[in-house]
C-alpha cells in the first residue's frame, strides 16, 4: 500500500465531508486576528500561548500538514507571512478560499510533510505543525526536515498524541465503557490490525495512523538538533474517549534551532 496516497484520498474525503479539522473560520474571526485578537491551537483544546509566537509582523512562518482553512489564514491575519504545505489537496484549498476571501497573503503548497525538499536550508522563522504526524510512518524524518528549513533562532511548535492512546480501541471503549489494552505500541494502521478489523478499517476509509515513541517524538527532535523550550498537554473532550478521565491524550512542544 501507498500510504502517503492513501492518506491523500482519506484526507480529501475527510475534508470534503466537513470535519471539525476542516471546517474554514469566520471572516469575524480573521477580522478579530487582524486587530490583535486571535488564538489557533496545536492540539484538540489548549491555546498555543501567544509567547511561543513572539512577534508575528513579516516573520516567514510554514504551516506544515495544518491546511483546513484554519491556523493558516488566522497568523496571515495575525501579520505573518505564510506558507500552507499540505498533502490534502482539499484541504489546501480551503486554506486559498479562506485567504481570497479575506485578502490574505498565503501560498500554498501540496506535499508530504516528510519530505520539504521544496524549500531551501533556513526559510522559515516559525513552523507551525499541529498534530497530524500520527498520519506518517517515520516522524523522524520530520523533525530532520524541520531543522533544516528553519533559520538559525527559529522555532518549531508542534502537536503530537501521547503514544498511550493506541493502547486501546476507543470505539470498543465507548460500547463497553471500559478501557482494556488491546495494541502493542508502536502501532500502525493497516499493518497491526487483524483481518476483520483491516476490513472494517478499510470500509471506512479513514487516513492510516501510526503511533510513534516519546522517544522519537521528544527525543527525536532533539537528536535533529533542537532544545525544547516549551511543553504542555491536552486532551479531547470529555465526550471523545474514556481516556480522559486518566490522562492527557496530546502533547505540544516547542522546541529552538540554537
């Protein structure tokens, strides 16, 4: 299987169908952004803290896998000049309406997050990278990547799910409303399932996850040679999954290219 082309189609279809993660802001919202009154998140609730920022007039920011029509055109408004690099290429384009709509410079960019061959050694100031390299086998690719187009100074703030999470089947969880370990971590989609539950997987057409280690997610982006800087947790809603009630579900950081 093609993952990275599957995960293409999984996301158009996602993103055709109007997900929370697709669904374009409000002009209110990039007028609010415009006079200084603005917020995106990282992981499912928490605002990412404007510090992590700094100031965001003309610093060349990337939006790495966060297309929807969300984050992107929000620090577009906010000042920043901004580059939206997606896989989806539905999910781009509700980046670029948003952006005509409210006359906002982004450009954006189909691609695969773990190759930024498109762009040149320290092109960016900021790279914005809300959870979505659950989607991607190697995440240390990633963060190597992300070194490299960031300038020397440069932050990278990024979102990513506690590995705990895919010890358990969520939608088993919720019809018995117990939490009973069930995957051996990491764990992949298609390739840790069994054949009823690949079939049942494939039915549904949901983009192929993949967890990754604290090891690789942490540790990973300091071996590419960041410090972090920054650290905070999350969870879905109460709602979303029984996990909650025990632990943080999402992890953000923000990590310095010194």
């Amino acid at each position: 299987m093609d993952i990275i082309e599957y995960n293409r189609q999984a996301w158009n279809l996602e993103s055709s169908q109007g997900s929370r993660w697709s669904t374009p802001v409000s002009p209110e919202i990039i007028e609010s952004a415009r006079k200084g009154s603005w917020q995106v998140i990282l992981t499912p609730n928490k605002p990412v803290p404007h510090s992590w920022f700094g100031r965001l007039t003309d610093k060349d920011v990337l939006c790495l896998a966060s297309g929807g029509g969300q984050q992107a055109p929000i620090l577009a408004a906010a000042g920043a000049k901004v580059v939206s690099f997606d896989l989806s290429e539905e999910q781009l384009k509700k980046d670029c309406d948003v952006a005509k709509r409210d006359r906002l410079q982004v450009r954006c960019v189909q691609g695969d997050m773990a190759n930024l061959c498109e762009f040149a050694d320290e092109s960016f100031d900021l790279i914005f990278h809300p959870i979505s390299n659950v989607f991607v086998p190697d995440v240390t690719t990633v963060w190597s990547e992300c070194y490299r187009i960031l300038k020397t100074g440069g932050d990278l703030l990024a979102g990513f799910m506690n590995p705990s999470f895919f010890l358990f089947d969520h939608e088993e969880a919720e019809k018995c409303g117990q939490l009973i370990v069930k995957r051996k971590l990491p764990f992949s989609e298609p390739y840790d399932l069994d054949s009823n539950q690949r079939a049942k997987w494939g039915s549904n057409k949901n983009p192929a996850q993949f967890s990754h280690s604290l090891e690789t997610q942490i540790g990973g982006q300091i071996v590419a040679g960041f410090v972090i800087i920054g650290f905070y947790e999350d969870s879905w809603s109460d709602e979303a999954t029984l996990l909650n009630k025990f632990s943080p579900t999402s992890i953000a950081t923000r990590a310095r290219k010194l």
